[in-house]
C-alpha cells in the first residue's frame, strides 16, 4: 500500500504529537511513502514553529532536521517534483472549488500533486485540506484521533 502524506502528517512522523504513533504504525505499514517536494520547505517551517512556540531547543529542532534529510536521502520519502505544468493544475482545481471551500496555496499543491500522480486518497489532519478534498473528488483521511487517555509518545 502505497500513501500520500501532507507535511503536517510528515510532521508527526517525527514530532511528539498526539496522534503521532499512530501516523508513524500507518507510515511502517506502507510499502512506499509519498508527498510534494513542497514538504521539505514546509518541514523547516513546522521544526521552526516548534522552537518559536512550544519553546524546543534548536539543537533538538537541528537533530530532527537532519533525522528528516537523511530520510529523504534514503529514499523513505518519494518526492513528487512541483512544476509549473503542475502549478498550472493547481490553478485549474482551484477554480473548480466551491466558494465556501478554503484552501491555501501549499495544501492546493499536495491536493494536486496527490491526484495527478494516481492516488485516490491523501493523509492528513488539516480540516480544510479534508474538506477541498473532497470538493475535489479524492478521498481524505485521518488516523483515529488519540483519546484523552492516550499517552504522548
């Protein structure tokens, strides 16, 4: 089973997030992982939100980063080329949306790049991007959210 994530759920596959382990178990059970190479831009912004908001040491933050590029280096993450062919279908899907349908520029790459490289869902937990999702024909999910029992990883 192959997966397309947005870089929120990359996000959890490294951060201590609540409904982290459970994106990690999905992400062990794929057999190939995918996402926009928009991911590694918006991967530098999430590891830097977490020092800015949640106060975690940049040396930690640096660890995670580099944790990140080795995986990509390894191939653990396909990275589907943004173009300007596919920018072109970002516009065109956009414009297909419903006026009530809100959607920003990054999640409308991953929205596009996930339906025009084949698949017939996308991961994440982002509300909006599962909602344009759906306009959009392609089927959003989420792992199960963690109970207030669950434990932080």
């Amino acid at each position: 089973m192959i997966l397309y994530f947005d870089s929120a759920y990359i996000g959890k596959c490294y951060l201590p997030e609540p409904d982290g382990p459970a994106v990690r178990t999905l992400a062990r059970s794929a057999s190939g992982l995918y996402s926009s190479a928009i991911c590694i831009a918006e991967m530098s912004c999430i590891l830097h939100r977490q020092m800015r908001e949640r106060g975690v040491p940049p040396e930690k933050m640096g660890l995670l980063r580099q944790k990140f590029l080795e995986d990509l280096h390894s191939e653990i993450w396909s990275l589907i080329p943004v173009t300007e062919r596919l920018l072109h279908k970002v516009d065109a899907l956009v414009a297909t949306l419903p006026a009530p349908c809100l959607i920003r520029g990054a999640d409308a790459i991953h929205l596009t790049t996930a339906i025009d490289s084949g698949f017939e869902e996308i991961w994440t937990n982002d509300r909006r991007l599962l909602a344009a999702a759906e306009a959009a024909g392609i089927r959003g999910r989420m792992v199960d959210p963690p109970s207030a029992k669950d434990p932080l990883p």
